[in-house]
C-alpha cells in the first residue's frame, strides 16, 4: 500500500532573476535596491521599512527648502519692533532662517549701545564689502530690478565686526561713518 505523505508547499527562496535584478538596482539605483532587498528578504515589511528609509530624506529636503524659503523682508521701514535703536530709520531688511540682512541709518554711539556685545569691533583701514538684503530680495526673481553691484556696501571709513564660521556661517557688523548707515548679514549655515 502506497504512504500518502500531506502536500508541502515549495520553500521559497530568491531566483536567480531576482538576485540579478537586486544587482542591477544596488549598483545604478541603491536606494531602490535596498527596498527590493527588504521587499525580497523581509516582505511587506521590508517593503515598508525601506519606503520609510527612502521617505526620511526627502522629508528632511523638503524642511530645508521650507526653512529657507520662509522670510521676512522691508525697504525704506521708519521702524521695526525687532530692532532696539530709538534713532534707526529707513531700515531695508531680508529675515530668514538660514540668511539675514539688514541696513539703516543710526548713530554711531546707538549703534554700538544696541551692538551684539560679543562683536570686536574694528576701524576700518582697507575698503569692507558686506553683503546687502538686496542679494536676496532684487536677484532672487523680485521683479524690483537693480545691479547686482547694488547687492554689496563698499565701506572705506568706518568700524567693523565679522566672524566667519568652518560650516561657511558667520556674520560682519559694518558701520559707515560717511553715510551714517549700518550693515549686518549673519548667516547660519
């Protein structure tokens, strides 16, 4: 008499087309290729541990993008209720996360009274170039037009503070005697 031994199901195991696509994607695609290694190994799990993965990144892109774009920005302003200087007016700023800029006309004595305390500053002896909110609101598509010449301050007579950071952040405090006008640009970076 014939044993009749239960039906088992075939183990599954990878074939050799899967293990040339998962070659093709780890070496053109990796990203893709992780995902189809989890998809292979681990299932639908896999499948959503690698998506997750993938997603992480183009998450935190889209955070830096938003932060980057997000400002705050004024031309010829009599006042602002973040800037302390009582005399200050006709401030032009460009205010965001990543990048500032702002100029206005003050007194010198004011301007160091309400100066970051931290800042050395210095008399200028050769010409200071700072960067003005105009790179960022007349060059960055703002129909306003200009030079791009405008987008800097030559400053020849004056004092000056500025720090520059390894990540390529710092920040420069410029005060034209001439115009009596400030200038300060901070980047994060």
């Amino acid at each position: 008499m014939e044993e009749h031994r239960p039906a088992v199901a075939p183990e599954k195991g990878i074939t050799p087309a899967q293990i040339v696509i998962l070659c093709l994607l780890l070496i053109f695609v990796p990203p893709a290729g992780l995902v189809y290694a989890g998809w292979l190994i681990a299932g639908k799990k896999g499948l959503a541990c690698g998506c997750g993965c993938l997603l992480l990144p183009v998450l935190l892109l889209l955070l830096y993008i938003w932060l980057v774009n997000i400002s705050e920005t004024g031309e010829m302003e009599q006042s602002v209720d973040w800037l302390k200087e009582e005399d200050a007016s006709e401030i032009s700023y460009y205010i965001s996360h990543v990048w500032t800029a702002y100029e206005y006309k003050t007194s010198e004595e004011n301007f160091l009274k309400h100066a970051n305390p931290a800042w050395r500053f210095k008399e200028i002896k050769e010409p200071v170039t700072v960067s003005r909110y105009l790179l960022m609101t007349k060059y960055k598509g703002n129909p306003c037009g200009g030079t791009m010449h405008e987008s800097k301050a030559v400053v020849k007579n004056g004092i000056y503070a500025e720090e520059r950071w390894k990540n390529g952040g710092g920040y420069i405090a410029v005060y034209d005697r001439d115009t009596g006008k400030a200038y300060i640009q901070r980047s994060a970076r």
